[in-house]
C-alpha cells in the first residue's frame, strides 16, 4: 500500500508551491514519490496529493506545508492500493481547465459526464495532456478565437497527443482538420486519442517532419495552424509556414520560453506575420499571429 496526502491550498500559486516542496528530499525522510497540484472543476478549490512508500511524519509534513495551507480543511493522510506505477501517475494527473475545454484522463470520466468541451486523454507516449502551461496556452488560444473566427482548413503542427487537433475538431465541426508529428509513436496515440473522443473521419494524420508530405499541402493554405513545438523548429519552419498559411490566416505558436519569444516574434514578423497576442503563462509564450 502507499500514503496518499491530500491537502487543500489557499490559491493555485500556493498548490504549486507546496507541490513543488513537497518533492524535495527532506530531513525526515518523507520525500514523496510523485506530487500534483490541481484545480477541482466543481468547487474551483485547489488541492495538492502527493503519495509516500510509507506513512510519512504528519507533524513534520504540516511544518513543512503550513505556509500555503487553506486553513479550513485539515490534509488527510489515506493509504492507496499499490497499483501499477502508469496508474498511479494517471491517477495523479487531475483535470485541467483551459478556456471552456476541461482535459481529463479516463479515471475522471465519471466525474466528467458527457460536456461539449470534455477531451479524454490518458498520459501515454506522447506529450499533451494539458498539465504543460504551453499546451494550455494553445487550448485557451483556440477558445478565444472560437468566438470570433471561423477556419475551414487547420494543421496542428506537432500533434503529440492529439488533443489541439481534437479541440480544434470540437470547436469548428465544418473545418477540415490536419494533425501531423515528425514521431510516428505520437500519430499513433494521436490516432487512438482522435478515435476515443469521437473523431474519428474528421482528422487526417500524418507522419511528416515540418510540412514535408503531400498529405499536408493538399488542404494548403490553411486558415489556421496550431504549432506548439520548440523555439528553435519554429524559427527554421518560419518561410515554409509563411506559405502554408494564407494571408489573413492565423498562426498559434508555443513551446516558446518567454526570453526567445523575441527571435521567434522578429523572424515571423520577416517571414510577413503580425502579432495580435501575447501571453506568457510560467514563462512559456503563446504567440497568436495574422498572415498579412
Ligand atoms: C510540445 S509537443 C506538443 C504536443 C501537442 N501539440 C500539445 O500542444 O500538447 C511537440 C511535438 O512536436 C513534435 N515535433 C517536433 N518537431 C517537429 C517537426 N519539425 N515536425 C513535426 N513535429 C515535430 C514532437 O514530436 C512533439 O510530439
């Protein structure tokens, strides 16, 4: 069996604090094994579990906790059956909410039920279950536009998981959607991720590194590309996606440390790409550009 704590934090700063102290080795012993931090859609409280090989010290852990604790609801110490270790860091992974969409692994489908912005992703292989501050970054980018932009054709650069592609497919069900990653693995869990949120016939997969694959030029110029890779693969794509998105389209580019935002803006800005928005949650930009 492992030890559960779970403690409730006065805000989500806090939880992030006393997740992130909670992982660190301490004097006692009572290092934790995994820790998250997340936000209870139904209550909008924030909670921290992290889980022990054994009882940890409760004193000790109050001490070390006490800074960021809401006051009215003591933590509580339960023991957990000793799963496997993916069902245990599933588990761990909360639901995440980024603009009106609420990302949720499979064990939170009960507590989900069957809303319109509800995406079912487990961790897996590929990188994208929304706990990434630039996969959320892109979410609530999609959300914004939604209400004023209506894209019929759209790439998702990058795909990992899937789940931009899906959200994309979710909110604008008449667009033609592309998800493509350079990493066959990831298609592959996208294909499984697309097929259970049930859509399935409205994404198109491909395996291709950038743009290269007919596949990916056929629907080109696209109206909108979500491109949540790295700094460095952005600025290289730069001229190749200037031409892939047709003038008055839109690009959303993440994966980018708020200290490179400047060389990525400066090099899409030459390749004829007008910022319209910034936001840099945890120092990881989302770019929302316009094709002039
Ligand atoms: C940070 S993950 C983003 C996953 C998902 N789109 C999300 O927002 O959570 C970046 C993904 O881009 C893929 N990738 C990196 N460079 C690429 C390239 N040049 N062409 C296509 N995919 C690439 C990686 O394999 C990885 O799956």
């Amino acid at each position: 069996m492992l030890t559960r704590l779970r403690a409730t934090a006065a805000d989500s700063l806090a939880a992030r604090l006393m997740a992130e102290r909670l992982a660190e080795p301490d004097e006692d012993g009572s290092e934790a094994l995994a820790t998250s931090s997340f936000e209870d859609p139904s209550t909008g409280s924030w909670h921290v579990d992290a889980y022990y090989a054994s009882e940890p010290d409760s004193t000790a852990i109050l001490t070390r906790i006490g800074p960021w604790l809401e006051a009215a609801t003591p933590p509580r110490l339960e023991q957990v059956p000793d799963e496997n270790w993916v069902a245990i860091s599933q588990a761990a992974l909360p639901p995440v909410s980024a603009g009106h969409f609420l990302v949720h692994g499979g064990h939170d489908r009960h507590i989900v039920g069957r809303r319109r912005f509800a995406i079912e992703i487990d961790a897996g292989e590929a990188f994208g279950t929304a706990h990434h501050a630039t996969t959320q970054g892109c979410l609530a980018a999609v959300d914004r536009l939604a209400r004023r932009y209506h894209p019929r054709t759209i790439l998702d650069l990058g795909c990992g998981s899937g789940l931009l592609a899906i959200s994309a497919a979710r909110v604008w069900p008449a667009a033609r959607v592309v998800a493509s990653d350079i990493d066959p693995v990831a298609v592959e869990v996208a294909a499984g991720n697309v097929a259970l949120n049930g859509a399935r016939g409205r994404i198109r997969l491909v395996t291709a590194p950038g743009l290269d694959h007919p596949r990916l030029r056929d629907l080109q110029p696209y109206d909108l590309v979500l491109a949540n890779i790295l700094a460095g693969p952005l600025i290289r794509l730069a001229p190749r996606l200037s031409r892939a998105v047709r003038p008055g389209g839109i690009a959303v580019l993440s994966g980018i440390l708020g200290e490179q935002a400047r060389e990525v803006l400066a090099t899409y800005a030459m390749a004829g790409f007008r910022l319209v928005e910034k936001r840099v949650p945890h120092n990881w930009a989302t770019l929302v550009l316009v094709r002039a």
